[in-house]
C-alpha cells in the first residue's frame, strides 16, 4: 500500500486559503515548517489602530498522526483530510482538551460529505456526543 505524503496534503489544503479574501489592512502567512512538522495559516496585520495577528489553521504531525491544532474557519478540516485519502484515524482534534478526545475517538467518523462543518459545528456534535 503506498504511503501517503502528510506534508503533500495539509500544503494543498493551506495553499488554498491563498485566496482567502481579506480585511484591508491584514494579510495572510502560510507558514510550513516541514523539519519539524508544524503547518499554519496566519492572519497578520491591522484593523484600523488595533493589531490583528491570530492563527486560522494549525495542523501538526506527530507519530505519523495529523494533529489540527486550530481551526478558525467554517471549513471542516477533518473533512479535508479524509477528502485527500487520511484514514480517520489518522487524525486527531488537539483542539480539544484530552479528557474530551478520550471520549470522542470515533467523532471523525460523523463527518460525511453530506454533512461538512467547520470548527463550530464539530464543537455542536462534539456536545451532543456527551450529553
């Protein structure tokens, strides 16, 4: 079975906020570090007099995992991931504290086509998964 190149799907995925349309004022920081397996998306710059600076997307790979550290977005990153062939469980939501990943291994598996959701919404089924 051939390997799938993590570094190859999560650059395609942040590449394509490349478009993203922005604030005047700001940009954005696509930021690959591959030697040590941290990828993110930065919003950099100034509204008016206050400074914007905060992190939209932050994937990591550790023990040949996915890692989504951030998702400040409405696009399901999960999905993405599983789109470009991850196995599900290959990705873990660091996002969430580990108590509540422990008891939600298998949430990516609620992710479907017919149902994409962001960071919001994985946080709404997330909720519903424990109550």
């Amino acid at each position: 079975m051939e390997r799938l190149n993590y570094q190859e799907i999560i650059e395609n995925i942040l590449n394509g906020f490349s478009n993203t349309i922005l604030l005047p004022g700001t940009e954005l920081e696509i930021i690959l570090d591959r030697e040590n397996g941290h990828y993110l998306v930065m919003l950099v710059g100034w509204k008016e007099k206050k400074r914007v600076y905060s992190s939209l997307v932050h994937f990591d790979i550790k023990e040949d995992r996915i890692w989504i550290q951030q998702n400040g977005t409405d696009t399901s990153m999960v999905q993405e991931l599983t789109d470009a062939g991850v196995p599900r469980d290959k990705i873990v939501i660091g996002l969430d504290p580990l108590l509540i990943r422990e008891k939600t291994e298998d949430f990516s598996a609620l992710i479907t086509k017919s149902d994409p959701i962001g960071q919001q919404g994985d946080r709404l089924h997330r909720k519903k998964m424990l109550s």
